[in-house]
C-alpha cells in the first residue's frame, strides 16, 4: 500500500520548528498500519531533519551554530539577490537535507523518546512550506 499527499505547514520565523504533530496529523490513513513515512520538503530554502525534541535550547543551538558555519554576507557569495538570508539557507538547506525517513508501527511513529521532526527555516520572511509525505506499509 502506498499513501501520497502534499501538505502545508504554517509559516514559521527563521529557526528550527518541531513539526512532528503537524506531520502525522495530516495522515490519520496510517492508523493501525506499519511501514515507512517519507517526509520530502519541496523547497530549497528550508531542512528537514530529526533530533531533540525536548530542550528548546537544542534548537536554539542548532540555529546559532548553523550561523557561524554559513553566515551572511559572506564576501564570496556570488547568489544575493534575494536578500542576505538567501544563500545561507541554501547552504543550510543543503546540509541537513531535505527528507527523512520514519519507521511506522501499529500507526505510530517508532521515533526515539527524544526525537522530533525539525523544520529548519532558514529565511526571515518565508511563507509556509509544502511537503510531500509518501507512506509505504501494509
């Protein structure tokens, strides 16, 4: 069995979201069903990832490390003209991907006792985002 469905997330201030909830609340099909979630963003500006889900500071860090590593206005930066923030969150975006993969059980998410899914806006002013979520199971 396969289930496909593009949704929208709210929009978000730049930084690291958990967005778990979000996710599985627009799949209820899954219920009592095992196999794997796919969660694809379709956008290059903005991450998905898994991790922390408990201590908000993780995300604070995540956001302040990921800074340093790609800052703004780097002198090299050749692609600006979308704003200061733009080739940062390319960068960013590129680094910490742009899906993940969650095993299902019984309907629900075999995630860690800490583990969430972050979105990572990379952007000041971004509008909300679109993902594509593909479950494959019996």
């Amino acid at each position: 069995m396969v289930i496909q469905k593009q949704i929208r997330l709210r929009s978000y201030p730049r930084g690291y979201h958990i967005v778990t909830e979000e996710v599985f609340q627009q799949i209820p099909e899954i219920r009592g069903k095992s196999g794997i979630l796919q969660v694809f963003i379709q956008h290059t500006s903005a991450s998905l990832t898994i991790n922390e889900n408990a201590d908000p500071e993780v995300r604070e860090d995540f956001e302040s490390h990921f800074n340093v590593v790609h800052p703004e206005n780097a002198p090299y930066y050749k692609h600006t003209y979308e704003g200061s923030d733009d080739m940062p969150a390319h960068l960013k975006a590129s680094t910490l991907g742009s899906s993940v993969s969650i095993p299902i059980g019984n309907g629900r998410p075999l995630l860690g006792t800490w583990q969430g899914i972050y979105l990572g806006e990379h952007r000041d002013r971004a509008s909300g985002r679109s993902l594509v979520i593909t479950f494959i199971g019996e």
